[in-house]
C-alpha cells in the first residue's frame, strides 16, 4: 500500500504533466502540427486519468488497463459521465490514428473543437482528487 503523502505527490505530479500536456497540444496547434496536437492532447486527459488512479490505489502498465480501471471505478459508479469517458477514448483512437495511420489527415477544424473539452476534462480529475483529500 502507497503511503497517502505519496499518493498526492504522485497524484499531483500526474496532474502538473497534464497541464503541461495540454500546453504542448496547444503549442502543435499554433505551429500546424494536427497529429501531434492529438497525441498531446489525449496524454494530457491520460495524465489525468493516471494521476487520479494512482491517488485511489490503481494502477496498469497499459492504455487498456487504464481505460478498464477507470471505467470501472469512476464511470460505471457515475463518478465520471459516460460522455467523458466517451470523448476520452475518442481522443485515445484519434490520436492511435494520427500516429499510427499512413493516410489519416487531421486539420484544424478536427482538433481545434477538441481543446476546451480537454480542458473540462481534465479539471473534471483534478476537483474528483482535491475534493477527495
């Protein structure tokens, strides 16, 4: 079992990567880099995710795993919507198909609309583990 002050600091690590994550996504944007913009953007939430995981005692080696734990813990309780989790696995297969699809174009106009939900999201996590503490 992990110590509850390591807990928060790993906790809040995952958090300060998440924001950072964002940043980045942003950063893609602004120079025209779409598929690193998703990418960015879905380890932004997966940050998150992560860090709230590891603040209630979970924890996976694999995107799957992390997937399967948080909708176990969080979404089917209703911890989390069903619509988060949804854009969250929605960021998960478009950045699986920017990084990994030879002929899968993003423009702006696909990742752009994706920032502000992120960001919801993302603080969504973050109030689940400070009002938690």
């Amino acid at each position: 079992m992990i110590p509850k002050e390591e807990k928060n600091a790993l906790a809040a690590y995952r958090l300060q990567r998440a924001y950072e994550t964002l940043e980045e996504a942003k950063g893609n944007i602004e120079l025209g880099y779409m598929p690193a913009a998703a990418n960015r953007l879905y380890y932004a939430c997966y940050y998150a995710v992560l860090g709230l995981l590891i603040y209630n005692g979970h924890s996976s080696r694999t995107h799957k795993g992390v997937f399967m734990l948080f909708g176990l813990y969080f979404v089917t309780p209703g911890i989390i919507s069903k619509e988060q989790n949804k854009f969250f696995r929605k960021l998960f297969d478009i950045r699986q198909g920017g990084d990994y699809d030879d002929f899968f174009y993003l423009e702006e106009e696909d990742i752009i609309p994706l920032v502000a939900p992120a960001e919801e999201f993302i603080k969504t996590i973050e109030n689940l583990i400070h009002n938690e503490n």
